[in-house]
C-alpha cells in the first residue's frame, strides 16, 4: 500500500481536491471501513481519503463502521 502524509476521513466534496488518485480497498480487525481509501495529492502533500457516509454518502449515522474507519 502507498504511504500518505496526511489521512483525512470527510465529506465526499473532497474528491474534488486531490489530483493523481488511486483506490485502495482495505480491510480492518473491525470489518471493512465505509469504503475504498482514496490516495492523491493535495497542495504536493500525500493524502488518504476516506469518505465517511461512503461513495455517494449512501451509509447513515446509525451505520458507519467507525471503529473500521478509524
């Protein structure tokens, strides 16, 4: 997997930010996470992504796996 310098789990209007990205899917002790982690640049920084409602924020409150997101 690639490094990052920075992980950020957010709204999906971040997207819009990164340039050069790749998608990673990832497991956890806890179960998948809301979704693939997003790896790109932001400002020539290294950053992961991981939307926290899920592409298409499609995942409620209630329904987030946040251990597995953390």
């Amino acid at each position: 997997m690639a490094n990052a310098e920075i992980g950020v789990i957010g709204g999906s209007g971040f997207y819009s930010f990164l340039e050069d990205v790749t998608e990673v899917q990832v497991d956890t002790p806890y179960g998948p996470p809301s979704d693939s982690l997003f790896l790109g640049e932001l400002a020539g920084r290294r950053v992961a992504f991981l939307p926290r409602h899920g592409r298409g924020h499609h995942l409620p409150p209630h329904r987030i796996n946040y251990r597995a997101n953390l």
